[in-house]
C-alpha cells in the first residue's frame, strides 16, 4: 500500500489555497481525477457558504498540484465546530501514503485550531478499493456512529447508477437502453410532442421550484427552498459547473432538473415532474437530452446519483425486495438506461475530540428526540 517519493521527487507541502490561479488550479484538478466531484469544486464552498465555512487545503509536490480537499466547518450548539469533507479528500495517487499522511497532518493542525471536534469524509472512491479502506483504518478513520440505513446510505449518496459515455454514439447509447425506455423516449418526443425548454435562466428557477414541491409532497420528503437553488445557480452555473433542463407539453412545464458537470464528469442531481400529463413520458424525454448533453460536453460517464443499498438476496424475490424498500422503483428506473451499479466506501470519521463527537452523535439526536417528544404532549 505504502509508496515512498524517490530521493529526487519534489517536496511535499500542503496549504490553504486562495487567489483566481489556485481557484483554476483547484478546479482543473477536480475534474481531471477519477474520484473528483463537483462538491469538491472550489464553488461549492459558496453554495454553503450560509452555513458552512470553506477551507480548502491545497497538496503540492513541488509547485504540482496533486491533491488537497474543500473542508467545510460549521458550528453546531453544545458541540462546537465540526468538519466536513463532501466527496473529499482527493489525491492523485491513493497508493501514495506518504502524501496521505502529509495532508492529513495539515487538516488535523487547522481543526487543533478550529478547535474542531471530528472530521467526516465521503470520496468517491469503489468499495472494491480495500486498500484505501484499509488506509483510512490505519489513519484513525472509522465509520460514523450513526449510519442512514433508510435512503441511499449516507449523507452523500453511497449506491449510484452510472451511464458509460465514453466512445459510444447516440445510437449505441440508446441501443443499450431496455426496450420500454426507448419506447418511452420516442413516444415523448414523436408521438406526444414533448419538447426541451431552451435558453433557460435564473428566473425559471421559480417554476424549477413550484414543481419540486409538487414532488416533495407526492414522494413525501421535504424539498429546498427557492433561496438554495438562487444559491445554485448563482454559483454555479456561471461557472459552467451546472445546467438547468425542463420539458415542455402543450405550453406547460412538466419536469426540470439540475445537473452538475466538471472534467469528465456528470450528474443528474435535482429532479422534479408535475402530477399532470405523466403519460407522455416528460421525465424519460428529459434524461435522454440530459444524457445527449453530457456526451456532447465529452464526458466519460454520466451519474443519475443515488439509488438503494437494499440489493435482493439468494432466495428473495423482486417483490420482497419492493415491500420494504420504497425506492425500488427508482432502482428501476435508473437501471432501465442501461447504466452499472456502483457502490461507495461510504463515510468515515475521524474523531478529534470524543466529547464534541459524542455531542454530536448521541447527544443531539437524543435531544432532538426528547424535544419532539415534549411538543407532541
């Protein structure tokens, strides 16, 4: 696992990044790595600047950028700051431990002076990379006390669906897609007449959000406000991190989406679709041209992001598996694209304080528990 540096490679150094050419620099670095994210773009930091802090550390071999991590810290009652790392750390070697540790070394003196209590990661990196599991154990690293074992695994979702890009035409794109999905795909556009809002700006936001809470309340979950998608936008799609897409039937907005892009990289992040005219298939005509889309950008691979955990078992059946599990049927959608299944090392902690940690994992929800209690009497 351990890689040492040659007596005549570069020095190791690690620091804050600030300025336009380390904000380029940072940027250009995200989108080249494989395990590179969007949440770690040097943007993101803003998009939660109302409650988070960014930090982004920047790790140089010589005047080489070769890895580093947007941080975000927030301060949270009765257990101080925290750490946050979406999708992060990055390095261009994982087997590179020497630079790892480096790293590591300058996030743990930043959270000393923070007075931070914990530190949680995510990357994208395979579950098939033992070795980097096996890497953060070493480290400290553990997974988080409390894990979400209802939704897609994680704070960030642990289970994603992927679509390969790479090489293959529209044709061959659609040929790998399950016969009812192309079936839908043509009936939207050519029998229905579905068609693709073009030159779409900040102001469609409004109606981007109208339909989010029709989904929220069809699909019962809490969407976010108008304020976080301005929030989005103006952060992002400037900086051509992001792309509004909305269908159209009969003069009336059906479904929208924001999809995120850096290097070679796309993903399908916020969906919405109205109660209305669902039968002219508005939601399979949008994915195909968000997928055209991210092929025409040159990407390798295109993310429709989270989807269950819950896998089948030896001796389950299909509809076992859909009894417990609500999101079975967002399983089948994203599968019907032809697209692989790919499963995440998922979080990890690293503990820096015990009580703050503590606070934070068993104290709070416990709280918070006793509090709804209290409210409900």
């Amino acid at each position: 696992m351990t890689s040492s540096p040659s007596a005549s490679s570069p020095p190791l150094s690690v620091r804050e990044l600030s300025g336009d050419t380390d904000h380029a620099a940072w940027n250009s670095f995200v989108g080249r790595v494989p395990e590179g994210d969007v949440l770690q773009a040097w943007e993101w930091g803003g998009v939660k600047g109302a409650d988070w802090s960014p930090i982004r550390l920047g790790l140089f071999r010589g005047e080489t950028l070769s890895g580093g991590c947007l941080i975000l810290r927030r301060k949270v009652p009765l257990v101080g700051n925290f750490y946050y790392a979406p999708r992060g750390p990055l390095l261009d070697d994982w087997g590179d431990e020497t630079a790892f540790t480096a790293l590591l070394a300058a996030i743990q003196d930043r959270a000393a002076k923070d007075k931070a209590g914990f530190l949680t990661i995510d990357p994208a990196v395979s579950i098939e990379r033992t070795e980097v599991t096996a890497l953060f154990t070493k480290h400290g690293f553990a997974p988080p006390a409390t894990t979400d074992v209802q939704g897609f695994g994680g704070i960030q979702p642990r289970c994603v669906m992927q679509l390969d890009l790479a090489g293959r035409s529209e044709a061959e794109l659609l040929a790998a897609f399950k016969p009812q999905v192309r079936r839908n795909i043509k009936l939207a556009f050519e029998k229905h007449g579905v068609e693709m809002v073009e030159n779409l700006t900040r102001a469609d936001l409004k109606i981007f959000n109208e339909l989010m809470q029709v989904t929220g309340e069809r699909n019962g979950f809490r969407p976010r406000p108008l304020s976080y998608f301005e929030t989005l936008w103006d952060n992002l799609v400037p900086a051509g991190l992001a792309k509004l897409f909305m269908t159209r039937y009969e003069g009336q907005i059906l479904s929208g989406a924001l999809c995120f892009i850096i290097g070679d990289k796309a993903w399908y992040v916020y969906g919405e679709s109205s109660n209305e005219h669902r039968n002219v298939m508005p939601n399979y005509a949008m994915q195909w041209a968000m997928i055209k889309w991210a092929r025409d950008a040159g990407c390798a691979w295109y993310d429709f992001r989270g989807v269950s955990p819950r896998r089948r078992q030896e001796g389950e059946s299909a509809a076992d598996v859909e009894k417990e599990d609500h999101l079975q049927g967002l399983n089948r959608f994203k599968e019907g694209f032809g697209t692989r299944y790919v499963e995440y090392i998922g979080e990890f902690d690293l503990v820096y304080n015990k009580a703050a940690y503590w606070a934070y994992t068993k104290g709070k929800p416990a709280a918070q528990k006793l509090a709804r209690k209290l409210k409900g009497r």
